[in-house]
C-alpha cells in the first residue's frame, strides 16, 4: 500500500475558495426583504457534505423562526449507510424537517414527499398575519449549483405538467437574484421563490471551501481545476476508495496528483502538439488540466465510487448548532458595503 498525505498541506492563491460576487450580497438583501411573505423556508445542500458551507447565523437571518425543511440533493451519490449516519447526526439540530432527494429521477420519494411535508409544517404553525392568506409561499435557499432552480422545474412539472420557468445550468452563479414567484402546485396553490446560491462571504479553513469547489459549488477555475483535483484525491486516499486506480490506467494508488493526471492523459489521449525551442520540432505533451477536469466531472457523477467529504459522527449536528464561522456581523458588514 502505498503511503499518503496525512493532511493536505497545500496553500492555495489567497482567497481562492472565497467567493462572494456582488450578486451573493445583493441576493441576500433580497432574501430578507421576502421573507415577511414567505411561510416556509426550503433548504437544499449537497447530500456529499453534508455539514460543510452550512452557516447557522446565515440559517438564522434567512429562516428565523418560520418552518424549516432541509433537502439533503444528489442522494444517489452517496450509500445507503451514510444516509442513515447523516439522518442521525441531523437528530439533535433544529431543522424542522429532513429529505434526501435526486432530482435525476421524477419519481423520487423526498421529492414526492416535499409538498405534503410543507403543508403540514405550515399548517400547524403560526403564519404571522398570513392566516388568511389561502395560497402558501416558500423560498428555496442553499449555495450555488445544488438545485434549487432544478427542483422548481421538477415539481412545476410534476404538479402542473408544465415546462421549465426558471433556468438552470451545470456551473455555479447562474441565478443571479431572487425570481418572482413560481406557481409550482394547483391544490392548494403553492409559489416558491428561487434565489442565488449564497455562500459565506469568508471561510474559515482552506479544506472547507476545498470540499464546496469539489462538488461544484464554487467554480472551477477560481480555484483552479488541478489543485481542486489534487484535494479530491488527497480524500480519496485517506477515505481508502481508490476506484481512480483502475479508471486511470495506474498500477496502484497515488499520492501524486501529477502522476495521475499525466496517466490519465495516456489513456484517453489528453495530449497537446507543442513545438520544442531545443530540437525545434514537435513533442507530445499531456494536457494536465483537462485531465484534472476530466477527474473532477466523473467524480461528480458518482461514476468514482459514493464517496462522502464529510466526517459524520453522532454529533456533528450539535457542533454544527453551537459553533459558526461567522457571527452576526460579519454579514450585516457585507450586507452594508
């Protein structure tokens, strides 16, 4: 077996994995304002780390005290045993709800049980002068690129056999500002309002912000695909699943990402022309970031193992509740900029 990294060491360019567009700030300000005629806050984040780029005192300004649902998306990328150990450690936190979805199959049951879930989380809460109100309204929150945006379209079409309203993309950053709200259920009518994908303004370890850029949440090149990739393999190494070993052509596992990348671009022929000043003539050299790409888009669709960032313990959910990286200022200094 080889010998790994006992941890990453690696610094990256200052403010890599920090990423707080103008849109981020203006959206949260939006969020705000909308949150006196909303009665349930939905709340997706990657079901691949669970716990990371979740901040409880954005939680606090954006949900407050109105109900709460967290979808935990992209299920289908993790076990079932790890499912059961992230429904555990959520057990003592304050979320009123918890669903794990895939929003590549229609007929998922979180999915399914969504609208039935929020009807009666409102319904048996204090609607704060919207009592009289028949129609409901929920705001779907989360960071960028986990599906908020698909979800609306999928239940659109799944309650109202009606096409998409809201647009989507593989990258983060394409919803840019709250959206008026989308009719996505007939009886009773229910509206969802799809805002931006909000992140921390700063994160407090470069390994947080390393395991968002790994499942997409952060884009790609602000951070750099090689060395999202080296981090990717660096807890591949360390959680001992090394299906890269064979879907890279290597011999054994590798802690070194050059090594891996530069097999990769052996095998599915990543190589560059480039003319050589010394010989002045043509060599073939590997494209190491298109491989790096390569890697990162396989794991992301599960097709590297289901591999979970996240280190779930039965008590994670109460750390997550008493400690953020953030307090309450931090973000009211950004708000005010």
């Amino acid at each position: 077996m080889a010998t790994f990294r006992g941890s990453f060491g690696a610094v990256a360019a200052k403010g890599a994995t920090n990423w707080f567009p103008k849109h981020m700030n203006s959206g949260l300000k939006q969020m705000q304002a909308k949150l006196r005629s909303v009665d349930c806050v939905i709340e997706i984040h990657d079901a691949r780390i669970p716990m990371t780029g979740r901040h409880t005192n954005f939680a606090h300004q954006i949900i407050g005290n109105k109900p709460h649902i967290l979808l935990l998306n992209k299920s289908d990328l993790i076990s079932h045993g790890d499912i059961k150990r992230i429904a555990s450690s959520y057990e003592c936190s304050n979320v009123n709800s918890l669903l794990f979805t895939s929003l590549k199959n229609d007929q998922d049951d979180g999915v399914r049980q969504l609208i039935p879930t929020m009807r009666k989380l409102v319904e048996g809460s204090e609607r704060y002068g919207r009592s009289l109100v028949k129609e409901y309204h929920a705001m779907i929150v989360g960071v960028p690129n986990v599906g908020k945006s698909s979800l609306i379209n999928m239940l659109r079409a799944k309650h109202l056999k009606k096409g998409r309203a809201v647009k989507v993309g593989p990258s983060a950053g394409v919803t840019k500002c709250v959206h008026e709200k989308v009719r996505i259920c007939e009886n009773p009518q229910i509206f969802l309002f799809d805002t931006p994908g909000i992140l921390s303004p700063k994160t407090s370890d470069l390994e947080s912000g390393l395991k968002l850029a790994v499942c997409g949440n952060l884009p790609d090149h602000q951070v750099g695909e090689t060395f999202i990739a080296d981090y990717l393999l660096f807890l591949m190494n360390k959680k001992r699943c090394f299906k890269y070993v064979k879907y890279f052509g290597l011999k054994g596992p590798s802690d070194c990402i050059t090594t891996v990348l530069t097999a990769g671009a052996v095998k599915f022929d990543y190589m560059n022309k480039i003319r050589s000043i010394e010989t002045d003539s043509y060599v073939m050299k590997p494209d190491l970031n298109l491989v790096a790409t390569h890697f990162l888009t396989t794991y992301r669709k599960g097709e590297l193992g289901k591999l979970v960032l996240d280190e779930i313990t039965t008590t994670a959910a109460l750390k997550f509740k008493k400690n953020s990286e953030l307090d309450d200022g931090d973000y009211e200094n950004f708000q005010n900029r």
